[in-house]
C-alpha cells in the first residue's frame, strides 16, 4: 500500500483533545498517512516531552515545579477530564520521573521509531468488523507514564487514538488493535467517543476491544488481552458473579463519576476496572451464542443497556 505523507502546523491541539491539558508551546507538525480508504493524521507530541523534560530535569527544580512546568510546556496524560485526572496526571509524573533517563532514546525516535503503521491496524480490524468506505482517524503519539495506558475519544466525527511511545512494541500491535476497535466501533454505530457513557455501553465497547485484538491471536493467553498489570486476572476472576450482580443496576447510568468508578476506579467488590471484567464476559458469551465480532459492533446505543442486562442475566443463570 503506497502512503503518502503531508507536513503541516498545528497551532493547537485542544479543539480535538478535551480531556487532557494541552500547551502549545512548541508548535506541532501533522503528518498524513493515506491507505486505501483510511486517513490517518499524526501527531507527535513527544518534542513537547522532551522540552519539558530538559527545563523540569535541571538541578534545584522540585516535584511541585516540575508538575507545574509539565502543565505549561506538555500537559498530555490518560487521564479522565475531571479534577481527579489531575491529581492522577501528578502521580504517574512523579512515578514515572526516574524511569525516563533509560527511555529517552525511545523518545527521542517518536512516531518514526514506531511500528505497526496505525493505518494498516486499521485496515484490519475494519476487515474484522465488516467496516467499509471511507475512515478517518487522528493519531496522537505521546510519552505517558509507563502504565501502558493508550486511550481513544471522539471529536466532531473523527475518532482520536492516543499511544504512548515508551510501550514495548510486543504490546503495542496488540494494543492498537483494540484501541482501533474503539474508532472502528464508533464508526459503525455512530457513537460519540465521548468519556461521559453509559456503563452498557462502556461493557459492549471493551469487551468488543478486548476479543477483537484477540481474534488476531486466539492461541496467546487471553491475560494479554484484558489485563492491565500482572496478577489482575487471577485476583478479579473469582469475583466475576459477584462483578456482574454489581454493576447490573448501573448499566444506564453515564455520570463522570460512575464510570471513573467502573473503569479506572474500584467498583462494587473492590476490585478494579470491573467494567472490562463484565465486558469480556457479555461478549464472551455472545460470541459463543454465535452472534459475530461485526453483528455486536452493530448494536444500536439505544439497545445497549437492555442486550447487556439481558446477556448478565444469562450468564448468572448459567452461574446458578
């Protein structure tokens, strides 16, 4: 597939990314990659890492200081767009601080070092959920946190895919797959990419994410797929009825709040990011139903939170 490349400024990135603190300091450059029917605009922002990291690593600059240059001169995390996102954009600094010197080469690369190309991830995995005509998407390179946390949102219509650069490349093909699930998804069913949505749907979209980039590699272990740090699997696992009697009453809900709870926060049991367990779980069993990885990505939003009690339901009386 012959890509063709298009250099422009950016002036800035906050009309596309309203969930994170963006600086425009340094200018951004935008590259296009063209394949088939795909368009992919990429944005690197690790020169804004960099940047800063120069001016916050200099002898006498604190932890405070640091933070407050990191706002100035970078301001990009995973993190969720509420006043809890900051405090957890202050702690995977502060955590991450002493592991970027061994980074900075990785860094240092950006975009360029990066591999698999995003536009033939998503080529893919329209293939896989029967995606068809044009796709555009943006696709934002940063330095995070080393927690491994790429993330997807809506903006006007074009999904965004944020990947941090510093990820061991074993996991990164992994991970864009089910990150460009998400943008495929929205695609598809017209949602809107947004934090704020109801917790049904959150459970269809992961648990779709999660089997899909494991539709690529049915042999690997299915930990590679859904967990996010060793031991979460075996520890959330036994709890899994419990989970889904859990977070059933709160499949319509979409505050801030409640779904911060359900993903990056512990929910009903304790345990964390229960709305992935309840997702794999759903779709799962859809799949063993014989619905197809295409038929669950074409469930109406106005459906959701009804498939998805029906499907707990389902598997609870199988539980019994």
């Amino acid at each position: 597939m012959k890509r063709r490349l298009r250099f422009a400024l950016a002036a800035t990135l906050a009309a596309c990314l309203p969930s994170v603190i963006v600086s425009a300091k340094l200018p951004l450059s935008e590259q296009e990659i063209r394949s088939d029917d795909v368009a992919v605009t990429l944005i690197d922002l690790t020169p804004r890492f960099l940047d800063f990291y120069e001016k916050a690593a200099k002898p006498g600059v604190t932890p405070d200081q640091r933070f407050a240059l990191w706002e100035e001169l970078y301001g990009f995390a995973a993190v969720p767009p509420t006043p809890e996102g900051k405090t957890i954009a202050r702690r995977l600094l502060d955590e991450a601080w002493d592991r970027y010197p061994a980074a900075l080469d990785v860094i240092r690369r950006g975009a360029g070092g990066m591999q698999p190309s995003p536009d033939a991830v998503a080529n893919e995995v329209r293939r896989v959920l029967g995606h068809e005509g044009p796709f555009s998407l943006r696709y934002v390179v940063y330095v995070g946190g080393f927690e491994g946390n790429a993330f997807t949102a809506g903006q006007g219509g074009v999904p965004m895919i944020a990947m941090p650069v510093e990820m061991a490349s074993d996991m990164r093909r992994r991970t864009l797959r089910h990150e460009m699930t998400h943008a495929v998804h929205g695609a598809v069913t017209g949602l809107s990419g947004g934090w704020e949505r109801s917790i049904a749907q959150t459970i269809i979209s992961e648990g779709l994410a999660m089997h899909t980039a494991r539709s690529f590699e049915p042999d690997m272990p299915e930990n590679l797929f859904i967990e996010h740090k060793p031991g979460w699997l075996a520890g959330v696992m036994p709890k899994a009825p419990e989970i889904l009697r859990g977070i059933a009453p709160h499949l319509a809900s979409s505050d801030s709040a409640t779904v911060l709870r359900f993903t990056m926060g512990k929910g009903t049991t304790g345990a964390e990011r229960e709305a992935y367990v309840a997702g794999w779980l759903v779709v799962g069993h859809w799949l063993k139903q014989g619905r197809t990885l295409a038929d669950i990505a074409r469930i109406p939003e106005a459906e959701m939170v009804t498939e998805v009690g029906r499907a707990i339901a389902e598997l609870q009386t199988a539980e019994s």
